[in-house]
C-alpha cells in the first residue's frame, strides 16, 4: 500500500489542527499521554511494529546526546511498564547501549 501525502506537518499539535479544521486525517505515533480534543477520533493501530531507535558516534558523547540517551532510557522503562501491565506487546519497547 502506497500513501501519498497531501499535507505534511512537523508536530502533532499541527496534525490535530488540520484534522480538526476537515483537512482529512492524520496519522502520527501513539505518545503517552494523548487525549484527543473532543472533535477527533483516535483509533489505534495495533498491528504496526515496535519502533527502534538506533544511536551511534565515535568518540566522546557529546552532553546533549547523553541528555537524549538518559531520556530514551527512561521512556522505554516507563513503556515497558505500562505495556505489561496491558498484556500488549505489539507496542513494546526496548532500549539497551552496545559499546562498540
């Protein structure tokens, strides 16, 4: 299946304006959280595979970088959480650093 865009946007925020304003629909990652304004719908995709995030540099890891790891690390220990106590695991995540 091919899907062309007619609008691309670079924040849900944007996503739910448009859909909200009859521009169509919007799809966007499920994100901890989400509570769709009154006027939208969302309808979950459960058959879609977990998203992996890769991460490699050479050299010292630049502060920044090491923020954005701790934050991912964090996140998939909440996601972890929340999806076992669902019994779900199509949206499982997994984080873990291979020092190369």
């Amino acid at each position: 299946m091919e899907w062309f865009c007619g609008i691309e946007v670079t924040s849900e925020r944007l996503i739910q304006h448009y859909v909200a304003s009859g521009y169509g629909i919007g799809l966007t990652v499920a994100v901890p959280g989400f509570n769709p304004p009154p006027q939208l719908r969302a309808l979950p995709l459960s058959d879609f595979p977990p998203v992996v995030v890769g991460v490699a540099w050479s050299g010292k890891l630049p502060n920044i970088a090491r923020q954005l790891l701790a934050e991912l690390d964090i996140e998939a220990t909440t996601q972890r959480a929340r999806i076992g106590k669902r019994g779900s695991r199509s949206a499982a995540t997994s984080f873990s650093r291979v020092r190369l």
